[in-house]
C-alpha cells in the first residue's frame, strides 16, 4: 500500500502555466508539414498554418511555444524570414539532414501562431554565428512601438501594430552547437549581448541565459557568479535516454523490460539534476528571482527506420506518457524555482505531441498526458507527504508511484498520479486533509496494455484516455488502484 496525505489547506505557492510549454524547431517536419503548410495548401488552414493541428494544440492551453531552435537558432537570420516569401534567401540547414530552408515561416508567421494558439511567444536569439546588432534590432523589428527604421519596415511588411514580447532567449546551447564556449567566455557574451535586448514601449521582456547540460554544474556556478543579476531565467536541458547518445539511444518502438526500467529510471533523474542546479543558484539567488528554463526535455530515441537520420522522428508510445508524467510531477515539486519547460517537440519531432502523415494528423500518448494536466496550469502547489513502496529489476529500486497535487481558482483539488511499474497496479491511499467528508471525486486514467501500445494513423486511437472509476471514499480516506504502467488524474470537489 502507497500512503499519500494532501494538505489540501496548505500551499507551497503556483504552478507556473509555463512550466507546460513547447518547443518548435525548424528540425525535420515540425514547422513544413507539422505547422505550415502555406495558404495555397490543400490542407485545410488558417493563413498558412495547419487547422488541425492548431485546433488540437489550442486546446492543451499551450502557454508558450519557443522558436526557431535549438541548435537552428545560432545559424539563423531573421532578416531572411520577413518580406515577401517568394523572395526570401533561401538556406541550407546544416544541423538538420542538410535540407534547404525557404525561410517562408518567419517572425510574421510565428507571431500569428501564437497570436492564434492564445500564447506567449519564446523567442531564441542567435549569438553562435550572429551579431549584436543583429540581435537588436530583431527586439526592436517586434516590439519598437515609433518611429525607426526597424519599425518602419514591420509596417512595410504588414504588421502595424508592435508585438507584445515576454521571452527571449541570449543563445542556445552555447557549450555545444551554439558556439562550443567556455562557461567564462560565454558570460561575457551574455552580459554583452543582453545589454542590448532593450524595453520599448512599456513591453518587459524576461532575459533567459543558455545554461547547463545535464550535470555541468560548473557551467551554472559560472553564470550565476559573473552574470546572474543580469539575467530573469537560466536553461537547463536534459533528455530521458535509455541507450547511449551516440552508439545508439533505443528503439522508440522495438524495446524490452530492462529499456522501460531503465526510462524511467533516467527520467527520474531530473528531481537530481533540479536541485542541485537549484542548490547553486540559491547560493547567488536566494529570493529565488532567476527562474530555471528547462527549455528541453523528452525522451529521445532512434530515428524511425527508413527516415531521415536528421529528421529526429520517432514514434511515441505509453512509455513517453509516463515520461511525460513524472517530468510534470518533479516539476512541481520545484515550482518554486522552475519557472518554465518547454519539451521536445511539439511536432514530428522527438516526443512530439503530434504526427502528421501529408493531410492525415494523430495525437500522441504524450498530447493525452498534456491535456490530463492542464488542470494544474498556474494552480496552487499543495503540500503532499508520500510513502510509496519500489518498483524493482535487477537489484535496482525505484519508487513505483509519483504523485503531485494543486487547487484551481475554483477551490477544486487536482491529483496527479503515475504508476511507472509495467507490470502489477498500485494500491493507493489518499488522504486529504482540510476538505470536507465525502467529496465528489471523478477521474481520468491513461493506460495500455503492452509497453510499447502506441496510436498509428490506422488506429489512432490504441491509446486514450478514459473515464477511471478505481477510486473509492472509504473511511474518510480515498483508496485508489492504479492499473499497471498508468498515469491517472483525480478532481476532488
């Protein structure tokens, strides 16, 4: 029996709706075919973007969505991607498989995405191959709200009015594709190039440094010492990889037991990595005022077969499901100082919440996961005091269950809950303390029945999510089974 007590009077302070964010790249079918596909398109759209793919990401609440990259940001020039698209310079892109980019998804196009998705932009600036000048003068391109020649030409190319613009991004992945920089030199950098990301007209934008990947804690003590008062966020990335980054990460599709324990395994690696990338910057930071961007994260696989290599497509199972739920309770567990997530991607690429095949469109596993937890968007964190018994293979343990708890504007409490064991259910008992007797309880459970159950665009529907009736109010408490390899969420009323 798992023991779990929610203070459903005591908070631990917001969830951050960011920390459900996504992350577009211009990387394999994620923006051509997976968002834009043009206004000349047979694909029903919305100037050029994707219907059904809007409709479908409209309505997880996607509250951010960062752009253009990646590795993608620190070799692309903004300039190319306004004006008419037909004479736009074309380019090749080099990070991914060497295809030509026609630059026809640019600052316009992306600005209406997120105008028409209801989110914040996050855009990602080019320090790696690009100039301070150039960096400039795209924040005053968006946001200038005179006179001046950025401006000015905004309003040639069809856009009046300046854009709202909270996120920005000095750099990505400095340490590697961005550059390959020393922590000290990129410092200077950052200091550099953020003194001229200024504020127009009243918009406030929220300086994010390119920070650590995985465990580099030198990397984050160097920032944070030589440039965290200049600084509103500091990235982290980390990706769930069962086999090794460059012999072979696994099969997205075709794995056994010891890859499931050993996924879950490395995704519950992040609580580790948080708090102690956490842990320095409470040393330069102790108000907690620099947020941690957690600006990639997701499980990454081999490449389907028969696929681009540089296209970093995979398909997407229950296994990234559970992924998808650990990552979000770990993340708020630490809600007080990570402010952000974006995973990878949002479609067609790595754990992707959407696959596209020319007009045809499924929702993964993972989208399913998104919308199950969207009741935690910008909640109050409740305290939550688990005991939970382990999940065990090969002398290894690991805690079976994860679970987090919030209360939305209206007084509802939501619990989340994730059995990672793929084998036996979970037997919970939930108490909540400060709520009345005999609550209404309703819930919603994803499951399957194979470890690798995945939807395909002949079935896309393998796995759902579906009405869970296994919880129970006996005794004051509420008893819960989980089903085997499942992430279930309760509203309590």
């Amino acid at each position: 029996m798992h023991n779990v007590i929610v203070n459903t009077d005591i908070s631990r302070g917001k969830i951050s709706k960011h920390i459900y964010g996504h992350f577009a790249e211009h990387l394999g079918r994620c923006i051509y075919e997976g968002i834009w596909v043009g206004e000349d398109s047979p694909i029903p759209n919305t100037k050029g973007i994707r219907s059904d793919v809007l409709e479908a990401l409209k309505n997880i609440k996607v509250p951010v969505l960062r752009w253009p990259g990646g590795c993608f940001a620190d070799e692309y020039h903004w300039k190319d991607g306004v004006g008419p698209r037909e004479s736009r310079k074309r380019m090749v892109n080099t990070h991914w498989g060497g295809v030509v980019e026609n630059n026809h998804f640019g600052t316009h196009e992306f600005m209406l995405l997120c105008e028409l998705l209801e989110c914040e932009p996050y855009i990602c600036g080019n320090v790696g191959s690009g100039t301070v000048q150039e960096m400039s003068e795209w924040v005053e391109y968006m946001t200038f709200d005179g006179e001046s020649p950025m401006a000015n030409w905004r309003k040639e190319n069809g856009r009046e009015e300046p854009w709202k613009l909270k996120y920005f991004g000095v750099g990505n992945e400095n340490w590697g594709c961005g550059g390959n920089m020393r922590p000290e030199y990129y410092a200077d950098l950052y200091r550099r190039y953020q003194t001229y990301v200024r504020n127009y007209g009243g918009n406030k934008i929220y300086k994010i440094a390119g920070g650590a990947n995985v465990d580099d804690y030198n990397w984050t003590e160097v920032l944070m010492k030589n440039a965290g008062w200049l600084m509103d966020g500091l990235s982290l990335h980390y990706y769930t990889i069962p086999g090794d980054f460059w012999l072979g990460k696994g099969s997205a599709l075709d794995f056994e037991e010891g890859e499931w324990f050993i996924t879950m395994k490395k995704a519950l690696h992040m609580d580790e990595l948080i708090t102690k990338h956490s842990t320095i910057m409470d040393k330069y930071d102790p108000e907690k005022r620099v947020g941690m961007i957690i600006d990639e994260w997701g499980t990454w696989f081999d490449v389907e077969p028969g696929t681009n290599p540089g296209f970093l497509y995979q398909q997407n199972t229950i296994r990234d499901a559970l992924v998808a739920g650990v990552h979000f309770n770990i993340f708020h567990k630490h809600a007080d100082r990570v402010h952000m997530t974006n995973i990878a991607q949002t479609v067609n690429v790595l754990q992707a919440m959407i696959l596209t095949e020319g007009e045809k469109m499924i929702l993964t596993p993972t989208y399913h996961v998104f919308d199950m937890f969207k009741v935690h968007q910008d909640a109050e964190l409740l305290a939550v005091d688990a005991s939970v018994g382990t999940y065990e293979m090969s002398g290894e343990t690991l805690p079976q269950v994860t679970v987090s708890a919030s209360k939305d504007a209206e007084g509802k409490v939501h619990v989340s809950l994730v059995n990672i064991d793929h084998q036996n259910e979970a037997s919970v008992s939930l108490e909540l303390r400060g709520l009345r007797a005999n609550p209404q309880v309703t819930g919603t459970v994803l499951t399957a029945d194979r470890l690798n159950a995945h939807n395909t665009f002949e079935q896309p529907k393998n796995v759902a999510p579906a009405a869970f009736n296994g919880a129970i109010v006996e005794g004051g408490k509420l008893n819960v089974k989980l089903p085997a390899m499942s992430v279930v969420t309760l509203t309590i009323e």
